[in-house]
C-alpha cells in the first residue's frame, strides 16, 4: 500500500469521454484494493467548454478535488486545456503533464502557440510529455475519440500511473459497453509500442 | 444486470452519490418515484429510468417538479414507500404543495432528493441554497459528504419518515452528487408497485382551522426529532487533543476538505460534522463549542449554521469568538485550499505548499476561456441564425434554461433575459403590454419543448387572456436535452406524444406554424410575418437533438 495519495486531473473539451476515463481509472484503482474518490460535473459544463475531472486513489481520500497545485500526473486531452490544469499543477508536487498533441482553436486576438503553451506547462510541472494521440488514433482506427484511452494507455504502460496495466485493461472491460469494446482495447493496447 | 441491483451484501462497488441515493432507496423498498431532470439531480431519475422495470419500481418523469411531488404524495397517501428527485429551483416549483405537506404529513414514507449547485456548474437563476427551505416548510433536512453516506441518510431518512410521517429532505451539493467512491452494498427489499386509498380528511384536508393544529403538529413533530437528532451518530465529533481551544463545526461536502486541511497542516482539531441540517442537534452543539476559545464554520454559501452557533454560544460560550464568513468564502463552492487557507490562519500553522505565490503565477498564465456551445451540427446553430437574421434589429430575445440558453454566448448572442422556465413568455407578454403599441419593439420568446410543458402553458394561456402579441419560438429537438435526454409529453418513451402546435390551437392562438428549421427561407418568412401580427403568435421549430 502506497503512503500518499496519487492526484489525477483529466481536462479537456465537452465530448472527449473524460467521464469514461474518470470512470475506468477508479474501477482499476478499487481492483487494486485502494481507496478512491472521482469528482466530475455533467450538464451545461459538458456542452462544448472547458471540462475537468479528477482521480484520487491511496490509504484514504477524504477530499473528491485536488488541492490547488498538488497534482500528480494532468492527462490533457487538448493543449488551451492543459494550460488551464495548471491550477492544479506544481513543480513541488513534481506534477507530471501528459499532453495530447492536438489544439482545438479558441477565438481570440492573440491566439497561443504550441511552443508558448509548452513553456508554461513547464514553469508549473517536473516534465511534459507530448503525445500525438488524436493523429494516431485518426490514423490507425479512424476514431479520434480514442485519444483519452490511448492516453491512459500511454500513462499506465510508461508507469505515470502507479496502477497495473492489466489493472486498467480489467476496468476498460468492466466499464466500455461490448460493442465498442474491441476498438479501445486496440487503442489501450497500441500505447505498449 | 446493472451493477447498482447486485444482491451481494458487503461487496463495494463504485457509486455516484446520486446512484447512492438510488441504491438507498432501493435498500429501503422504495415502491413509487418521481422527477424532473435537472442537474446536479439528474442521474437519479435517469438510474430509476433505466432499472424501475427490473426492481419492481414505478418510475415516471413527471411534467414539473410540483407535479412530481404531488404525484408522489399521492402514491404515499395509498400507502407505498417514495422518492421524489429535484435540483435546487426544483423545490421552488414544488414549494407551494411541499408546505402544506409538511402540515398534513405523509402515510407512505417519503424522501425528497434535492441537490443544490455552489458555483453554478449547471445552473444559471441563482446559487440557491436549499438550506432556506429548513425553516421556511418545518422539514427535517439531513447532509451527506460522500456516496456511503449518501445510501446510509437515505436509509436514515425513509426510517425517519416512517417514524415521525414526515417527507425528509436529503440535501446534496454538485461535489457529492457527482462524487464517486465506493460504497458498500446491503440488501435490496422489494415491495409491491400497489396500495390503498383510505380516507382521512382530517390529515389530508388542509382546511382552517383545522390547518392551525396541523401546525402545531408539525411543531411537536420537529421537536421529537430534535431529539433524536442529539442522539444521532451522524452528527458526529471527531475528538482532538483536549489541550486544543480551536474546533471546527462542518457538515456536506465542507467536512471532507476539513479533514483534508488537517492532515496538509498535519494538525489535530475537534470537529463537530453535522449530519443533520434540520433539526440541530443544540445541546450537542452547545457542548461541543463550551469548552472552546475559537470555532471555525466551515460551510458552503450562505452562513446558516453560523448564526445558529451565534445564536447557541449566547448561553453556552458568549466570550466564544466564532469565524465562519470572514475566513471562508460565501459566493462559490468551497475548495480544500479555502479551508486549508481558514485553518493556517486561526491555527497559525503553515501548509509547506506557498498556495498564494503559485495561485499568482497561475493568474499571470490568463487562459482564454473555453464558453460551453451547441454540440456541432445541433438543430439550433441553424434555427438561431435564421432567427438572428430574419428578426429586425432590436427584436428583444427572450431566454430560459436548456440548452437553447447557449445563445447567450458568442456567436449568437441572443438572450436579451433569461430566467427560469415558463417565464420567457410571461417576461414577453409584459414587456409588450409595457412598450408603446406603435414603437416599434418587438419580442422573440424561446421556449424548449421540455420547458413548454413544465411551466410554458400557463404563460402562454396568460398571453391569450391578456391580449398581448409576443412571438413564442419553441425550440422542439424532441427531447429534455441539456439534462441527458429524458422524454416528455411532446417525445415519449411509448403511446400519444402530445403536440405542442395542438395545444396552442386549442387554446385559439391563430397563428401557429410548426417548421424544419432546414427550410431556412420559410422560417426567416414566418419570423418577418408573425412579428407583425397582433396576436399571439407561435413557432414550433423542430429537428430532434443529435444525441437522441
């Protein structure tokens, strides 16, 4: 049994199936015999915008949020978004970005680049990672929607997640209905390489 | 099977508070359930949605929150155990019946699930606090933190119920409605779908002044829970070292971030976690703050249990100092750096994390916001803009909540006032009778189709009697959209869907013409027609939702 708590944030944009995500990680996380909380919101805040939800496994969670810069691994399906988990994010906490490549364009007069984004997640965290999950999920199955199971592929099979992989492959099982079942597990599995 | 019908006591699984609620219910042989959609509620009528045929359980949405409630009073007057579910302006709709119930009481028991929503994640109106509703109706109201205690209060409160023949309100916020943990499952109890009418007037008729003992009832009823409220586990002390003069009193969600601020401050305080918000257990309290210098209360929005502890410390402690809303914020929904920020400052401990120095350079980051819209390729981005350019410049545009409530922001921009359901038409009906006939002001009232049947035909009805002309668009996508497409009247599940255009032309509306938004130069045409007539007039624009 792990002494801390491990402090997941998943951001990105309405639509990106983060709630499946939440749900899949604390399933892996209960298998393992851990205690776990997930806080997400449903509603208006699905509706295209911002959207966040976070994972806290260990001893014992008392809080479902994470304290403000105290988490240990931001899975950001979207880059603006990755930014704005930045709130949560920390180099003390030695917070871990895990970053989809992929921006999806907010209007603005000063529109951010790739570069800047990557600078400043770096002032808030240990390291970035940056992961072409759309292009390869577009690319292999055609479905970008996998993005969020490829990166928790990615995240479980590279240890950013102090879960067993076939912990998280149990809960994908568990929890991803049996028709599209086959196409995330590919995508969970194409993270291995 | 769904996982939330296991019959496997002592497993843990992984619950929403909400669904906790349900499998609460479903522990306690809820027979008879009711809802209106709104979030953070939603999930359970849309749980009870999925599984009532398979429990035993009957379930409907019903058309309004007052109507759910009645309807359940109803099944409770036959004698079968219910549950009525609502958001926080739910109650408001409901209100008006939830008062004199409290004075006649229930047969069958009865839960109410409210969930109110601190920072309005889902909610535009206000940031109502429920606790209001305490004093206001004489109901008990109990506050769970986590999904256990989410199925443990319901239990708790059908037993309540049962006991004192009083509806119980269980009150949650967004951040333990959507709160997953696990939760250990106990037995389910099926009961029967049937019961009996037996005639009381003398409890069922809310006549004067037979009204006035029922109150006095009611008092005497309150009063006997308050006693059981002193005695009650959930409302619980975590004891710290007695040398400590500073103790914290909590309840909800606030209890979690308590216990979180002490273990990042790595400091031992009483707490007093209240799982009762109605009655108050006040002895307890009384003993808890008495051999205290400093209380903390930690709660979400409005400063309810703080002028209680006020209050109590009068007699009990009056040289107690007591901070509440001066440490904690009273708008928004608390975080555990709140807390953790309120302790640090009574405690004069310090956390090792600088939250003020990394809050400032997270502000300096200033990320463009991302505004919620319309799902691509939804109906409405073609029925606005069709609007938006038939309608002349000026045209006032009236809103309510759903998801046509998205026009508000960028590119549309079309929501002129917005407020709860039913009152786009009304707002409508009297700004026209307000403005010069011959001004030149023009109103455009949307209405979602769901919403048109909760509180749209009274409005609609008014406009009629009244004589004003108001053009009423209703944008029909065939289903309760923002809250996960639940069915209604207009779009249901099985049998006769009930024709929005229908019930206009029964009530004599003369202009009524129901359009597939993709007949773009037809609708532009009628918006430029209707808008010039003197009556009221009405479009139905309709295309289902794409989630449907």
């Amino acid at each position: 049994m792990p002494e801390e708590n491990f402090n997941i944030i998943i951001i990105g944009v309405g639509g990106q199936g983060l709630i499946t995500l939440t749900k899949i990680l604390a399933e892996a996380a209960l298998s393992e015999g851990l205690d776990v909380k997930t806080s997400e919101l449903h509603g208006l805040s699905q509706r295209g915008g911002s959207v966040e939800t976070m994972i806290r496994f260990g001893p014992r969670v008392y809080s479902p949020l994470v304290k403000q810069g105290g988490a240990d691994l931001v899975i950001a399906l979207e880059m603006h978004e990755a930014l704005r988990a930045c709130y949560y994010a920390s180099p003390d906490s030695k917070t871990i970005f895990l970053a989809n490549d992929s921006i999806k364009p907010i209007p603005s007069e000063k529109p951010l680049t790739k570069n800047s984004i990557i600078k400043d997640l770096g002032r808030f965290s240990l390291k970035t990672i940056l992961v072409p999950a759309t292009e390869i999920c577009q690319k292999e199955m055609n479905k970008e929607v996998l993005a969020g199971i490829y990166l928790i592929g990615f995240a479980a099979f590279k240890n950013l997640i102090p879960l067993k992989s076939s912990s998280v492959l149990r809960a994908i099982k568990k929890t991803i209905p049996e028709k599209h079942l086959e196409l995330n597990v590919k995508a969970f599995n194409l993270a291995q390489n | 099977m769904e996982e939330i019908l296991l019959q496997k006591p002592g497993k843990k699984i992984i619950l929403l508070g909400n669904d906790a609620i349900v499998r609460g219910a479903l522990e306690s042989g809820v027979q008879f359930v009711t809802t209106y959609p709104g979030t953070p509620a939603s999930e359970v009528g849309n749980t009870f949605f999925r599984i009532a045929k398979q429990a035993g359980v009957y379930f409907e949405f019903s058309v309004n929150e007052k109507v759910a409630l009645e309807a359940a009073a109803g099944a409770s007057f036959s004698g079968l155990k219910t549950m009525v579910a609502m958001k926080n302006f739910g109650l408001n709709v409901a209100s008006d019946f939830l008062l004199p119930l409290c004075y006649s009481g229930i047969k069958g028991e009865m839960v109410i699930l409210v969930a109110d929503d601190p920072s309005c994640w889902s909610s535009a109106q206000s940031e109502e606090n429920t606790r209001g509703f305490a004093h206001l109706a004489h109901i008990p109201i109990l506050e769970p933190s986590d999904p256990q205690e989410c199925k443990d209060f319901t239990k708790l409160a059908f037993g309540l119920s049962k006991k004192f023949k009083l509806p119980i309100i269980i009150r949650e916020t967004t951040r333990v409605a959507l709160q997953a943990a696990p939760v250990r499952l106990e037995e389910i109890v099926k009961g029967t779908v049937r019961g009996k009418f037996v005639k009381n007037p003398h409890q069922f008729s809310t006549m004067p002044p037979r009204v006035l003992e029922m109150k006095n009832e009611l008092l005497e009823k309150i009063a006997k829970i308050k006693q059981f409220s002193e005695k009650s586990p959930i409302n619980q002390i975590d004891r710290g070292p007695s040398s400590i003069q500073l103790g914290i009193v909590t309840s909800g969600v606030s209890y979690l971030y308590v216990k979180e601020a002490l273990k990042e401050l790595n400091i031992n305080l009483p707490i007093l976690k209240l799982g009762f918000f109605h009655p108050l257990p006040e002895q307890k309290i009384k003993r808890f703050i008495g051999g205290l210098k400093k209380v903390l209360i930690v709660e979400e929005l409005e400063p309810y249990l703080e002028k209680e502890v006020e209050r109590l410390a009068k007699t009990a402690n009056p040289k107690l100092q007591i901070f509440g809303k001066n440490v904690v914020p009273v708008t928004g929904e608390l975080k555990p750096e709140h807390v953790i920020s309120a302790v640090s400052k009574l405690s004069g401990k310090k956390s090792k994390f600088n939250f003020f120095l990394n809050l400032k350079k997270f502000e300096n980051l200033k990320p463009e916001k991302r505004f919620p819209q319309l799902c691509s390729g939804c109906p409405y981005w073609l029925t606005f803009s069709t609007i938006k350019r038939a309608a002349p410049k000026g045209t006032i545009f009236g809103g309510e909540i759903g998801c046509y409530m998205l026009a508000a922001y960028p590119p549309h921009e079309m929501q002129d006032y917005l407020f709860c359901m039913g009152s786009s038409s009304s707002i409508a009906h009297g700004i026209m009778k307000a403005v010069p006939p011959s001004g030149g002001q023009k109103v455009i009232a949307f209405v979602g189709d769901s919403s048109f049947f909760h509180a749209g035909i009274p409005a609609l009805i008014n406009t009629i009697y009244n004589k004003s002309n108001p053009l009423i668009i209703v944008m029909d996508n065939r289903t309760t959209a923002m809250t996960g497409q639940q069915p209604h009247p207009g779009a249901p599940v099985e049998g006769e869907e009930i024709k929005i255009e229908n019930v206009a032309r029964s009530l004599g509306v003369r202009h009524v013409k129901t359009l597939d938004p993709v007949n773009v130069k037809e609708l532009e045409a009628t918006v430029k027609e209707f808008l010039s007539k003197k009556e009221v007039s009405m479009i139905v624009v309709r295309r289902p939702c794409l989630r449907i």
